[in-house]
C-alpha cells in the first residue's frame, strides 16, 4: 500500500473561471499560464507593472472624479438648452423611495470604481517601493476584487453610447469634457486590468507577510 505525499497548498493555483486546479510553475516576467480548460489567464507577472498601475490608477482616480462634476452632456431642443453632469444625472432620483435608485447610481459608476482604484493604491504602493505592506493590505486588495463586478463606469459610456443615437434624432447633442474623460477612462480601466497580475500581487503579499 503507497502512501501519497499531501500536496502543498501553496504549490496549487486555482482557475477563477471554471475551478480547474493546476501545480504552480512560475512564469518568467513576459511569459504568461493560461487555463489549459477555458484559456483564463492565470498568471501574467510584467517587469515594471507596479509602477504602471500605480500611475493608470491615479489617473483613473482623477478622471472619476473629474468626470462626475463636470458637463456630460449638453442637449439643445426649441431654442432651449441644458447641461447635466454624471453626478446631476445620478441625483435625478433623489427623492423618495427612488433616493435608493439614486445612490446605487451614483455607487456603480462614480464611487465602487474610486474606491478600487484607491484600494490598489493602498495595496501596491508599499510593494513596489519595497516596503512593508500596509495594514490590512489583504483584505483591501480582496475587497477591491469582490467590488470588480460592480465597478460599472464601462457599462455607463456603452449604456450613453446607445442611449445618445436615439437622441441625436430628436436634439442637438454635444458632448462635454467628462463625456471624453469617461471615453479614455474606459481605456485606462482595460489597460490597467490588462498590466495587473493578481497572482503577483498576493505573492508578494504573502513573501512579506512571512
């Protein structure tokens, strides 16, 4: 009778996408493992990824919040004319039992994606300049990923893009500075997934949590 040899959980890496398990062999910076299964990247690890997030996302950062106040959108109609931010818009339906429509609004499209961006700060800053993490840097990064289905500001500018050919038909539509700074958000937001390895990121969470 053999006796098996326990694997090491630390040896394993697990596919989010359809749960295939596979021993862990690092790839070199510049090569990548994908899930043999449905082709999930796994592991990505860039020289110099760090600082790159690091910089997308205070970018990201300040157009979401320039984005949220400043013209959006001006609609001209019979000689009248009316300018909305993202944030005006959100607010529409900001009284009474609507005010919750209103706050989820404003959460899925303004707040959820600042507040991840401002997360991956927390995390990655420390890392990269090789310092100790912060504290609670795990849970922080692990909230930022829970919180990444319901970052919608990508949702919002296809959602706007659909909406504004049925508009253009009935108005005289120009587009104002946060309509552009949402368009080259969207950019950054793929960008910065494209450079994020997460795999990286908890590997060095836990080397220097050791």
């Amino acid at each position: 009778m053999t006796t098996q040899t326990p694997l090491d959980p630390d040896t394993l890496i697990g596919c989010p996408q359809c749960d295939a398990t596979y021993t862990l062999a690092a790839p070199k910076s510049g090569e990548t493992a994908h899930c043999a299964r449905c082709g999930y990247r796994l592991i990505a690890p860039r020289k110099k990824a760090g600082m790159q997030i690091i910089m997308l996302s205070l970018t990201i950062a300040v157009l979401v919040i320039a984005a949220s106040v400043f013209p959006f959108l001006t609609i001209s109609a019979a000689g009248r004319s009316n300018s909305v931010s993202i944030l005006q818009a959100a607010l529409v339906f900001s009284d009474g039992i609507l005010v919750v429509l209103a706050l989820a609004t404003a959460a899925l499209i303004i707040f959820i994606p600042l507040l991840r961006v401002l997360l991956s700060l927390y995390v990655l800053t420390p890392v990269v300049f090789d310092r100790p993490p912060a504290r609670g840097a795990v849970k922080a990064f692990r909230l930022s990923e829970a919180l990444r289905p319901w970052s919608m500001a990508e949702i919002f500018a296809i959602g706007c893009a659909v909406a504004l050919v049925k508009v253009t038909d009935l108005a005289d539509v120009q587009f104002g500075p946060a309509f552009w700074m949402f368009t080259i958000l969207v950019f950054l937001v793929v960008l910065q997934d494209t450079f994020l390895c997460r795999w990286s990121v908890w590997n060095s969470l836990d080397k220097t949590q050791t």
